[in-house]
C-alpha cells in the first residue's frame, strides 16, 4: 500500500504533509499569512521515486527512460479519476518496474504543453 502524502505549492515555495494534522497547521494554525485552498496548488504523492530517489508528486516534470538510453519520453505527472492513477506525456501509466527521472516542476520550471 502507497504512502499518503502531499505537498503545496503556495508563496513560490511547497510546503511538504505526511500527517494530517500537519495539513491543519499549514492553513491556519501559526502566526503568518493565512492560506486557502485556493491560495495553493495540492499536489499528491504518487507512490514512486525517480532514479536519485526523490519522491514523485503530481506536478513534476519527468522523463522516463527507456532500455535504448537515446530515446526517453518527457512529461507531467497527472491524476487521472477515470483511470484511478497516476499518467504522464501521452497518457502512458506510471508503475514501479519504471525508470523515472525528474527534471523539475510545473510551478518552478517551463513545463511542456501536454
């Protein structure tokens, strides 16, 4: 079973939840700016890490590698509800017998129109 963990993208830096309750400080329980859902992007933690090991969150600009290293496919990392997972560049599914490198994000890097 996957891990449940997201991040939020808000003030031009993401703020990491593993824990419930740490999702309750970050929109209101301490002395600094208050936030909204709406003032933040949600990100969710796919279950996956890349090549490094970094964790793989929706968002994240990737490539994935194939066996022939001159050919790669590059994309962002979406949900999709109709497929009740994680996709990315062509609709092609994420799984663990992958290699999966990211080289950004949507929020800090020029993302690829997908």
């Amino acid at each position: 079973m996957r891990e449940i963990k997201f991040r939020a993208w808000s003030h031009n830096s993401f703020i990491y939840f593993s824990k419930p309750e740490d999702f309750k400080w970050f929109f209101g329980g301490f002395d600094g700016p208050e936030r909204t859902l709406t003032d933040c992007k949600l990100n969710q933690y796919t279950g996956l890490k890349d090549k490094n090991g970094k964790e793989i969150y929706e968002g994240d600009i990737i490539y994935h590698h194939h066996s022939d290293k001159e050919y790669r496919l590059q994309g962002i990392v979406k949900f999709e509800v109709k497929w009740s997972g994680f996709y990315f560049a062509e609709n092609r599914g994420m799984n663990t017998n992958t290699v999966y490198e990211i080289i950004g994000n949507i929020y800090e890097d020029n993302a690829p129109t997908q």
